[in-house]
C-alpha cells in the first residue's frame, strides 16, 4: 500500500500564556500514523503530547532558537475518530501552536537519531532528507516567529496544515512532506517565513507499509541541513 496524506485529518490550533494545548483531529480507519509540528514559545522544560487520552505520542526531533521550540511528534496506529491531541508543557508557554494530520500506508516503527537547523535571522530555511526507502515520504516539522502563515518557498514540498500567532507573541508553525519518493533519494523542504523571523526545522523519513518489519533503517530516519 503506498503512503497517503488524508487531507480531512489535517487540523491546527493555538494557546497563549498556557501550560498545554488541545488539537481536535479526525483520524481515518486505517491510518498508520499521526503527526504533529509544535511550537512551543518561551518556554523552559520539556513537552508531551498524548492522543486520545491515552496514546502517548513520540518525539522524533527537536530543535530551538531565540526561546522558539520546535519538534515532532508521531503515533503509529493512532485510534480511528475524532478525538484530541493534548500537548502539555513543564512550564508556561507565551504562545503554544500545533498543525497535524494523519498518513496511511506508512511503516509503523521508527528510527531514533537526531538532527537540527536554525536561523536567528532568515526568511526562508532548508532542510535536505534523504528518504529510508524507495517510494518511502519525508516529514517536517517548520515553526519561525513570524506573524503571517509560511509558504513553499521552491521545490517539491506540500504544506499539509499551518497555522500562525499574529498577537503580542508572534509565531508560525507548518507540517510538511515530500513524496513518494522514488528511487530513495536526498530531498529538500525549503521553506519561507514570510519576513526576517527566528527559524527552526526538523525533517525525518518514513517508509512504506509494503517494506516490512526490520525493513530498511526502520520506519524513520532522520537528517537536517540548511541555510
């Protein structure tokens, strides 16, 4: 089965001067995998997102500049319905933003590693992926400080959902993918802010359902460069 983004899962929301951050999504029968860009603003510690209550959700990645947070989060085999993402902080955030939808076809394990790229002071950002498998996707997770939505700045990049804060505390968050991709090859997410903003992004790979357990590094993998 090839991987499908479902464009009626993708979802955002926001919160100001708050220690979590609730996200209503629509999660179709079948999907393989759920998954979050946050933000997260002027916040110290640490932060967990969980899924209907229950599922906890996975931190693939994380990266921060000038008190922007950014990560990504992923379940595989999300329950099916419409239920809620709660993202809940150590300590208050200024502003909390979050974009999710769900994908079908994907593998359901994932690599661990870590990869990150920052700008204090940009209006775009790239971030180079190479994908785990043939016809396998690349996700990322975009947040800046902007106060507009961002854009696809050029390349093969689809923004599935964003968001943006444009009050006191400005701020921007996009989930991103690239796929299929085939052969397995070095993609690029290059993504704009919009105007001069502090910008982080994250970016992972996931295979396809059909590679199979054990199969090529896992379900993710995970790699970042940019400008």
């Amino acid at each position: 089965m090839a991987i499908s983004f479902d464009a009626g899962s993708a979802a955002t929301n926001q919160s100001e001067s708050a220690t979590s951050l609730t996200i209503n999504v629509t999660v179709p029968s079948g999907a393989t995998l759920l998954a979050l860009a946050f933000l997260g603003a002027e916040a110290s510690g640490s932060f967990t997102a969980v899924w209907n209550g229950s599922e906890s959700m996975t931190s693939v990645i994380t990266a921060s500049v000038s008190n922007y947070h950014s990560e990504l989060f992923c379940l595989f085999n999300p329950t099916a319905g419409s239920h809620s993402i709660v993202v809940s902080a150590s300590s208050a955030a200024s502003i909390m933003l979050g974009a999710a939808g769900a994908y079908l076809g994907t593998h359901t394990s994932m690599e661990s590693g870590t990869a990150t790229n920052t700008s204090g002071a940009a209006t775009s950002i790239t971030v180079a992926q190479t994908t785990v498998a043939d016809n396998a996707w690349a996700l990322s997770a975009y947040v800046g400080s902007a106060n507009q939505d961002p854009s696809v700045n050029s390349g093969p990049a689809v923004i599935r959902a964003k968001t943006h804060n444009p009050t006191s505390d400005f701020g921007q968050v996009a989930l991103c993918d690239i796929g299929p991709v085939s052969p397995a090859a070095s993609v690029t997410f290059d993504i704009a802010a919009g105007a001069t903003a502090s910008i982080a992004i994250v970016a992972a790979s996931v295979a396809p359902a059909s590679v199979g357990g054990g199969g090529v590094r896992g379900g993710f993998g995970l790699m970042g460069v940019g400008r």
